[in-house]
C-alpha cells in the first residue's frame, strides 16, 4: 500500500491510473478504523480497480473541542488493517494539506441541514461539506463509499455534489455492528466496560421501538424510548425522530410512508448515532 501525506501525490497517482483506463474508488474516514471501515474498502475493491482511504480527523466537524480532542488516534493499527484489506493507497494528511489558506467555505444545504445532527451539532455539516468537497476535488474519484450509519451525512454529500457539480457516484453502505448488535464506531473505542455494556442497550431498544412504531404509532415508541433512556443514568437522549427515508421529514404517523428511526445518545461523554429502518 502506498502512503501519501499530500493531496497532490494523490492526484499524481490517479491521474496515471486513470490513464491506464482504471477505475478510482475513494473511503473517506476519520481513522481508528473498525470492521465498518474495512467492509467499505472491499465494497470499493469490489466494485472499482483501484482503492484509496483517506484518514483525516477533520477539526472544522467537530464543535465541540473535547471530543475533537478525544476523538480515537491508532495510525499504526489503521495502517495494518488497510494492508490486511489490500487498500491500495492511504491518504494521511495534515491539517494545513487540506486547509492552506484557512478558507472557510459555507454551504447551505437547506432543511436537511438544519435538523438532526444539523440542528444538535451547529456547523457540523458545514465542516463535513468543506472536508468532503476538498477530498473529492482534490482526488477525483469515480466512485465514493460511505456508512448507512451516517444517514443523514450521506444525504448531505450527494446534495453537496449537486450543489457543486462534483461528478462522482455516491455509495451508501450497510451498517456493521458487533455481536451484540451495537453499531461499529470508532467513538465505541472510549466507552468504559460498564459505559460499554450500556450501549448495548441502544439497539435492543431501537428494534422494540420500530415494532412500537408499527403496533401502537410514533408517539407511543418515543416515550417508549424516553422511559428507557431514563432508566439508565449513564445515558441521555439527545434525539429520536422517526422521519421520511427521503425528505427527512419528521412523522408523526407511518401510514403509506418509508420511514426510519434516527438516534443520538449519549453514554457517558460519549455521543453515540444509530438508525433504523422501520
Ligand atoms: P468515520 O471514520 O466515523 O468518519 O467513518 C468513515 C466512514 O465509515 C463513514 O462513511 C461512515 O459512515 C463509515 N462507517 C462508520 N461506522 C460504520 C459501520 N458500523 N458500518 C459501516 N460503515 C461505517
């Protein structure tokens, strides 16, 4: 696997290939990477000739300074599982490859950007648009592969490569979870054991809640959820919308409608996302 720290070594690369008629598949990642990472790397092995990972603890998504400042750092493990799963390039920039000129770009992607993690977690999404437009950009990938647990991310990027006219395939991927049925995250890595036996709970609880959703409606399942997340004083809720798959849109009913449950928790200090069809 080859190892770059600029952008533009990348480019170099790509470029060569792509004269060789390859196809370019691109994983962006915030590294401490998981089984969820390596099953995006082998979805782009799969379906392209050449793949990159790019690992970047992107500073302008974070707006909260502790968890930037505790977000999990394991380069060199990073590193081997990339070389286990044949990734064929690894992209480890520094904070001034990506931001020389400290530009600040602001986008604005409409509803979809102000509620959810848009709305709990101000200017995130703009950070996420920033880092993701750079990348793709700067690479120029046929193909880019994200996390189904990055819902609502995910809809951001392909609205941001509207926007900007980006031309690459967005691929959204099936969550990974691990035995127990908690969703694969790199934040998993800071739970304490008893934080982590907690969060077990949130799946459990999401698939009681979908049934909910079907047998009694919406309003039923979220005080469903509300009662379970009081019960346990490790975690606080920091939502839980059932909304439209597409639009986004909040439901207070599923009559003729695809929905899906979304979540964000905390346990302990550590904020945790999960989502659901139903
Ligand atoms: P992150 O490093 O958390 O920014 O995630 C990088 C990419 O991996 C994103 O597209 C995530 O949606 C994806 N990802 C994170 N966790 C999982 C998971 N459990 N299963 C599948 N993909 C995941």
């Amino acid at each position: 696997m080859q190892i770059f720290h600029t952008i533009k070594e990348v480019k170099l690369y790509v470029d060569e290939k792509k004269q060789l008629g390859h196809k370019i598949g691109f994983v962006p990642t915030m590294g401490a990477l998981h089984q969820g990472h390596i099953s995006l790397i082998e979805t782009s092995k799969k379906q392209t000739d050449i793949t990159i990972c790019s690992i970047f603890v992107n500073p302008t998504q974070f707006n909260n300074a502790d968890d930037l400042k505790h977000y999990p750092r394991t380069p060199d493990n990073d590193i081997q599982m990339l070389q286990n799963a044949k990734c064929d390039v690894l992209y480890m920039p520094e904070v001034n490859d990506i931001y020389p000129n400290n530009e600040i770009l602001n986008f604005d992607f409409g509803i979809i950007g102000n509620i959810l993690e848009g709305e709990h977690r101000p200017g995130h999404f703009n950070g996420v648009g920033q880092v993701v437009s750079i990348l793709l950009k700067g690479i120029q990938p046929h193909k880019a592969f994200f996390g189904s647990k990055d819902y609502q991310p995910v809809m951001i990027v392909k609205e941001l490569i509207k926007q900007q006219n980006i031309p690459v395939e967005i691929f959204s991927c099936p969550i990974l979870r691990e035995a127990d049925g908690l969703a694969m995250s790199s934040r998993n890595k800071r739970l304490t054991n008893e934080e982590r036996k907690v969060a077990s709970l949130i799946p459990i609880m999401m698939k009681k809640a979908a049934d909910l959703v079907r047998e009694k409606g919406v309003t039923y399942a979220k005080l469903y959820i509300d009662e379970q997340i009081q019960q346990q004083p490790l975690m606080k809720l920091d939502y839980y919308e059932i909304c439209d798959t597409e639009s986004l849109n909040t439901l207070h009913d599923i009559y003729n409608k695809q929905a899906i449950s979304l979540i964000a928790v905390f346990v302990g200090a550590v904020r945790l996302i999960d989502n659901l069809e139903i």
